[in-house]
C-alpha cells in the first residue's frame, strides 16, 4: 500500500482521520497575478480546452507556473520539491512520491519541513485524489514531529491545474475547504498559496 491506494474512507480506517468541511481561509482577497504567469498560463494551454491536457502538460504549463509564481509572491520563503519521495510508515502505506512538496526552507536535499503537499488529482477527478492528499498530509506531519518540529501546521491541496481543493490537517481531522478555487480567478488560488505560508510561519 502506498499514497496513491488511499481513499476517504481507508484514510479513516487506517490512519484513524476524520474529514469535514471547513472554511480554511475566511475574508480570502485574489492578490495580483504577474504578468509572467497569465501570459505563461495563457501560451501553455494554447487556446485548448484544460481538461484535454494530459497530467504531465497540466503540472508542466498551469500547475508548476502557479506554485512558483506563489513562491515569488512570499519572498521566495518556501521551496518547491516536484516527484520527492516521503517514505515516513511503509507498514501503514505512508510512502511514496508526491506531485509536488512545499517546504518552509532552502531548496536543498535532504527534505526539510514540509507544509504543504500537491496532489494531481487523476482523470480530472478531484474526489479520487482526496485520500492520497490527506495521506501525504499525514506523513507530512510525522516527518516534521521526526525533526522535532511539534504544532507545525500541514495543508495539502488536490488540483486539476483547473480545480483546486485545499486542505488543512489538524490533529486527527482532515479539514476540506468549503470552496474549490479554480483558475479562472487565479489570484485567489494564489493567495491560498501565500495564506498557506503565512499561518505555517505563525505556527512554526
């Protein structure tokens, strides 16, 4: 078992988290998209339709030109970490790649304190990709309790590169966004990104 087998429901029985709505960032305002990314946005889909890009053109042209116009945006404080490894409790199926890892520090190996993890949801299907995320989330966690790094927060977030659903880990409890952002108002997703990093730094 790794990342990818987990459901909403095995994530419950396995791991013992419960999941629930909740409004992860109240009072959210779009931030200012630079010019870079709408125009990179606007020449990687080329005039297609998003859900008829495969999963690898969706991280290469919407995905990955997003997490690091949110890089730019928080003053470079976190790193980007694409297909890392996070090999934390194989016997419970916490192990695996991630799409893509934030990390509250200097891009250098090995991984340091991760506080987000992306999950590309598979077949357009955001919902497939819950369990995987919350799961991610949750090796997350221990790999930072590992480092002696306690009460850090951990959020995650399934995407489509169109779709994005955030999530917060809090304890036993997976909290699930009561709204998706989509990429048609990219400067809200981008400031999940930078509420993200601000409430990690808070609480680290």
């Amino acid at each position: 078992m790794s990342f990818s087998d987990f459901t909403l429901e095995s994530v419950g029985r396995v791991l013992g988290v419960i999941s629930r709505a909740a409004e992860l960032f109240p009072d959210l305002q779009p931030v200012t998209v630079p010019v870079w990314l709408q125009e990179a946005l606007s020449r990687g889909a080329q005039g297609i339709q998003l859900s008829l890009l495969s999963e690898k053109s969706r991280s290469e042209f919407i995905v990955a030109p997003i997490l690091l116009a949110g890089r730019e945006l928080s003053g470079n404080r976190f790193a980007i970490y694409s297909g890392q490894r996070l090999d934390v409790d194989p016997e419970r199926g916490l192990t695996g790649e991630c799409d893509f890892i934030l990390s509250a520090s200097d891009p250098v190996l090995p991984l340091q304190a991760p506080i987000a993890t992306i999950v590309e949801a598979k077949k357009n299907d955001i919902e497939s990709g819950l369990g995987q995320c919350i799961a991610q989330m949750v090796a997350a966690d221990r790999f930072n309790q590992s480092m002696g790094q306690y009460g850090s927060r951990v959020f995650g977030c399934v995407t489509t590169g169109e779709a994005w659903q955030f999530l917060r880990l809090d304890g036993v409890e997976a909290l699930l966004e009561r709204r998706r952002y989509y990429i048609d108002n990219v400067g809200r997703i981008l400031a999940a990104i930078q509420a993200i990093v601000n409430e990690c730094r808070k609480s680290s």
